[in-house]
C-alpha cells in the first residue's frame, strides 16, 4: 500500500511537471492565443511533428526493448524528471515575444521537440511502472485503478489553479506570456519534486520482454 501511494503520488507529480509543453495544435493557449503564430503555420507544424513522431517510434521502442540498467526498466527514465523540468522553464523563459514571427516560430519548434521527447520518456518512465510492480495481475490492475483516480485529479487541480494565479498575478490575463512565467514555474518544480516519490518508492519486481 506505501508503493499504491508513492506510485500514484509520483504519477500525479508527473502530470503537473509536464503541465506546460509546446504544441501546434489549433488555438493551442499558447503558440496561437499567446505568441499569435497563424492557423496555417499551426495545421503544417503539428504535421511535420506527427510525421517525426511516427519516424521516431521504432527508435523508442529499441530503447525500451535493449537499454539495460540498475534502476530498472522504467525507472531509469525517472531521472529525466529534472532535466525536464528544466527544459519546461526554458521553454518559458526563452524571449519569444522580442523576435520577429519566423525565428520565434522556428525556435519554437525546436524548442518544443526536445522538450516533447525528454517529458516523453519521463512520461513513460512513470506511467509505464505499474506493470513491472507485481507479477501478479490482479494487483496490477487494482494499482492501476488506485493511481488512475490520484493522477487524473491533476488536470481539474491546474485547470483550476491557473485562472485563479492568473487572477492574482496577471490581472486575470490568459493569453499573456507574462502569466506563463508567474504561474507554470511553480506547478513545474512542485510536479518535478513529488514525481520522485515513484523512484525512490517504488520497486520494480519483475522483468518485461
């Protein structure tokens, strides 16, 4: 049961750490409400990003399938908590609104592919140690269920933290970069921090293919 609880801890640990991420989705809150990059520029980046996704896949899966180390199969890529936060308050921080629209897009996109992979593989680190807990699957399921309900609370606490911060540290202002950087680093360090319980809490017992 302290296992229950430091998975599902360090898995909704997680899901604030990477609450903030760079994406080029259509009326994204931030690449289009915020830094005001058009529709078009959005619909032919987040393609070439699904298309670097898909030719990055068997990649991802060869590390999974052939990188050996001592603090396990997936909790090995719990280290990345750090390096990810980092990168998340880089990506805030970086003057995005003092470039013109092509350098500010373009570093944007690079920007946000190396965030994206590196909270990619925190991600999997996290969510991926329920399976390696027990050999048994009956358990595996009720650690799932238990985790399930802890980390799903993270979406309705920030969806309700950022209006109120923004109320109280942006005049209630959504789409200003200044918002982002009053309110994210915190969630982003808090996140990084619990998300740790889940490594050092949590003992990988058996071994996948």
């Amino acid at each position: 049961y302290k296992e229950y609880l430091m998975l599902s801890v360090g898995w909704l640990g997680m899901r604030l750490a990477t609450v903030f991420g760079i994406s080029f989705g259509v009326n994204d809150p931030f690449t289009a409400m915020t830094l005001k990059m058009t529709h078009k520029d959005l619909l032919l980046f987040g393609y070439i990003c699904t298309a670097i996704g898909y030719a990055l896949a068997p990649l991802n899966a060869y590390i999974i399938d052939n990188l050996r180390s001592r603090a396990g199969k997936y909790k090995v890529y719990i280290k990345l908590a750090v390096p990810a936060g980092i990168l998340s308050l880089f990506a805030l921080f970086y003057p995005y609104e003092k470039m013109s629209y092509w350098p500010m897009v373009i570093s944007l996109f690079v920007i946000g592919q190396i965030q994206g992979y590196v909270q990619q593989w925190y991600n999997t680190g996290v969510s991926n140690l329920v399976y390696v807990i027990s050999p048994n699957s009956q358990e595996r399921v009720k650690i799932m269920m238990v985790s399930s309900l802890v980390h799903n609370f993270a979406p309705s606490l920030t969806g309700i933290l950022i209006p109120v911060l923004s109320d109280v540290f942006a005049n209630g202002d959504l789409y200003n970069v200044k918002t982002y950087r009053m309110v994210y680093p915190a969630i982003i360090i808090i996140g990084v921090v619990m998300s740790m319980t889940a490594y050092f809490g949590v003992e990988e017992r058996i071994v996948q293919p």
